[in-house]
C-alpha cells in the first residue's frame, strides 16, 4: 500500500481556502482553481512555474482519465441535453399544470418531491437533474422557494443511494470492506455487512425523514425561514439565471411530452439492469452509469421526435436546443474537474490522514462511532467528498472496530454517516453543485440554507451515535431514539430561530 506523506498543518491549507473563498466570494470555481493551486505549490516548494506544470500533469488531465470519471462527465453532458428538451419543449411546465389539482399546497409539493426522491433512488445526480425541472413550475407557482427545493432534492440524493447496495455507491462501500476483510483475515461477506449498517447510518436516515417533518411543521427557521419569507410574498430570489422558454405559453403542449421520455428513461434503466441480473446481482457503478447515460439518451431521442412532431419547434431548433443542454453543462463540470483536483491534492498532502491522527487520541471504545462520525463530517465537508473520505476512514474504522472489539457493522455506519455529511452540505461537492443547479437556486444560497437543516440531523445522529455508544442499546430501540432527538431540535431551532408559514399559503 503506497504511504500518504503527512505535510502536517500546511495540509489543511487547500480544503479551507477552498471553503473560506467559496463562501467569501460566492465564486466557487475560482475558489477551487486557488485552493487547487495552492495544494500543488506546497508539494512542489512554492515554485508558481512547477505547479502550473504539475496542475494538468499530475491533478486535472489525471482526474479526468481516472476510474468512472470519463463516464462522469459523458453522463452528464447527456443528461444536460435531456433537461433542456424537458424545459423548453414546455413539458414540465404542461406536468405542472397537469398535477396543479393534486399538488395545490406547499405540504403537497414538498412531500411529493420527497417521494419522487426516495423513488429515483438509482442515482445521486439523476435524482435531481429529473425531478428538478419537474417540480420547479410546482414550487413557484404555490410560492415555495426554490432553496426549499434544491433542499429537498439534495437530501433525497446522496442519503437515498448509500441506503441502496445495488447503487454506486453501495458497490463501492463493500469493494472497500471486503478489502479490508480479506486483509485482516475476516470471514464475513462485505454484502451483509453493509446490510446491517443500514440501520446504523443515522444521518442518512434523519436527513430523509426531516423533510416530511419539516413539510407537516410548516415552520422554517435560518436562513431558509427568510427564503420562504421572500418566494410568499413575491420578491426576487437569489436564483440561478435561466434562459427564455422557447414554446410559448399560449401553445396546447401536453404533459406527455415530459411523461413519455421520463418512461423511455426508467425503462431502459430497468431493462439494463435486469439484464445484469438485478435483484439478485450487484449492479457494478460503471454499468449503472453506461445504463443511466443510454436512458437519457433514447429518451432524449423520443422528446425531439414529439417535439417536431407536433410542430413545437422545428428539428434544427430542437437539436439546438439539446446541444445547447450539453453546453449548458460546461459551468457544472468546471466546478466537478476542479473539485476532483481538491480531492486528490488533498490526498497527497495527507490532509485526512492528518485530520484523524489529531483527532484520535486516547480513546474508550464507547466513544469510537462517534469520533469517527465527527471525523468523517470535518474531512468530507472540507474536501466536498464523501468517497474519498470513505476510502480513507473505513479501513482506519473496520480496524478500530476490531482492536477496540466493537460492532464492524455499527462502526461503519457511523463512517458512512459521517462521510455522507460533506457529499451533503459542502459547497464543493459535486451533488450540491447539481442539486442547485436542477432546481434553478444560487449555490451559496442552496448551501447555506441547507447548513442549518443538515446541521440538526448532523447533531442528532452525533448525540444517538454517543448513547449507542455508551449504552450499547438495540438498533431498532436506538433508531426510535434519534428520530425523536431530531424532531426535538427541529422544534427548538423553530422556536428560537424560526418563522411559521402563513396557514393560508398553506
């Protein structure tokens, strides 16, 4: 195994420029390039000329060549190409309208966009980039803001698909496990052990279950309380720029022309996976990707033949348009490439492995998930990835779990937990980027009205993984628990920093 050279505090350097700058000057990309460069320059001894050099030889032309990145990227050029036929062929607005006699509450929108969530659950990013220009005409139209959205959309990615072994992420939560199995000599299969973790992945499960929490509270509080504030009484939003609708209102467009093509879409994703031998075999993250790129695809395809069909706009205008989609993507990869730098320099200078060995010290196994929860928040925040952090914390965690005789399975849902936080919340990560983007809402702003929110259910899964600890209390005695701390600090955090909707905008 290659050693990590630990550069001791002057690793720290790029993860928090990076979030300092991000929040400062509200340019994330910028924020990214300097905390990216800054990495390099003290690897190479602060020569600006080697780290230019080392900028596209070693991180950038690199991360782009690396693992499933490629398939990354291509993905979600496609998937840039279907949003925009979606938006401009007028079809999620025609859905809207469509649902307008069901979805005629602001407790209804939010709850069905957390269904449509907890459904999609086959990927982080396709979850939101399908529901977001579905449900974004619903939202302001009943004049929930669409930070509440990009909310809502974000916490049904990431803490959806690391429920799911047959996701992505699953498959490579148990690759790295059974690594680890296989070099300390466990006889356990990694598939049962990240089955039994589920239970103990607290934030994941609390972040899923505040949204309906929040949506039948009809409280908000922080800086979302004033985002809501503003989309009810009508004032301008910090919202991302969107361009003009092609297809005018006054033109009959059927909300089949959104329908159709998200059928096309979850049909070919099925038919590829059954294909593959789902249920009842894992689905490996590359053939999820090839699937999910195919889907979008063929369903793009199917939109421009209705689209031209019904003389909505002609095929140049059409095709425009879903080339325009894919451009539209340029922006969103820049931040991804450059946060896939941060990452990786971020490895090389030791900066996790840094963060862990000043964390952990003298330690009592009843504090084990809990510390390495803590850890795992700090380091994926900081670096914007929770793969990564998981690479790092679950072979140093499975290990603990061992020496210090405690429950692997416990231990790595706290791990993941944790980990999960930064993939969640950080202004550098990838589906953060994505969440806002889908759902039309400026990214400083989606972040820091998430902050607050994340943070009580970051809290409650920090005081649950404490009693567990100490207790060794039954999961299904223990998940109870953490779901009441949860609704007691929401209804604190209402009381003391909240403002209620009015109930005739409910």
């Amino acid at each position: 195994m290659e050693e990590i050279v630990n550069y001791g505090w002057l690793s720290l350097i790029p993860a928090i420029v990076a979030v300092v700058l991000a929040f400062a000057t509200r340019n994330v990309v910028m924020s990214l390039a300097i905390s990216l460069f800054l990495g390099i320059m003290i690897q190479v001894g602060g020569n600006p000329w080697l780290s230019l050099q080392d900028l596209f030889s070693e991180y950038l032309f690199v991360d782009l060549a690396t693992d499933n990145n490629p398939q990354t990227i291509v993905m979600m050029i496609s998937v840039g190409g279907f949003v925009a036929l979606i938006e401009k062929s007028g079809g999620a607005r025609a859905f809207a309208k469509a649902v307008a006699n069901s979805v005629n509450s602001k407790v209804k929108a939010q709850l069905a966009a957390w269904v449509g969530g907890l459904v999609i659950f086959f990927s982080d990013s396709g979850n939101s980039l399908i529901l977001g220009p579905m449900f974004r005409p619903i939202f302001d139209r009943l004049k929930v803001s669409r930070a509440k959205l990009s909310y809502i959309l974000d916490s049904t990615s990431s803490p959806v698909c690391i429920l799911i072994p047959i996701t992505g992420w699953g498959v490579y939560v148990m690759s790295i496990i059974a690594t680890e199995y296989e070099a300390l000599g466990i006889n356990g299969s990694d598939m049962e052990t990240f089955m039994a973790a589920i239970p103990y992945q607290f934030y994941a499960i609390l972040a899923l279950c505040l949204i309906p929490i929040v949506a039948f509270g009809k409280h908000d509080f922080a800086f979302m309380a004033k985002a809501e504030e503003q989309a009810r009484l009508g004032l301008p939003q910090k919202v991302a720029g969107e361009e003009t609708i092609l297809v005018s209102e006054d033109r009959n467009v059927s909300p089949w022309n959104m329908i159709l093509p998200l059928i096309v879409l979850l049909g070919t994703i099925l038919i590829m996976f059954l294909s593959w031998g789902f249920p009842f075999q894992n689905i490996p993250g590359s053939k999820i990707r090839i699937a999910l790129t195919s889907g979008y695809l063929l369903a793009s395809i199917v939109c421009m033949i209705m689209i031209v069909a019904q003389k909505l706009m002609s095929f140049k205008e059409t095709f425009d348009v879903f080339i325009g989609g894919m451009q539209k993507m340029t922006s969103v990869l820049v931040v991804v490439v450059l946060a896939w730098g941060v990452g990786s320099v971020c490895k090389d200078l030791g900066t996790s492995q840094f963060i862990v060995d000043s964390t952990l010290g003298v330690i009592t196994p009843h504090v084990v998930p809990a510390l390495l929860f803590a850890v795992g928040v700090v380091i994926s925040f900081a670096t914007g990835t929770s793969w990564g952090s998981m690479a790092i914390l679950l072979p140093i965690g499975i290990n603990m779990a061992v020496g210090f005789e405690v429950s692997i399975p416990m231990t790595v849902g706290a791990i993941l937990s944790g980990c999960l936080f930064g993939d969640h919340c950080s202004p550098i990560s990838d589906t953060t980027v994505m969440s806002a983007m889908a759902a039309g809402s400026d990214l400083l702003e989606h972040t820091r009205t998430q902050l607050p929110y994340a943070g009580i259910a970051a809290l409650a899964s920090l005081v649950g993984y404490l009693i567990l600890g100490f207790t060794g209390a039954n999961i299904w005695i223990m998940l109870p628990v953490a779901l009441v701390l949860l609704v007691v600090f929401y209804l604190l955090s209402c009381k003391f920093w909240g403002v209620k909707s009015t109930e005739a905008e409910q």
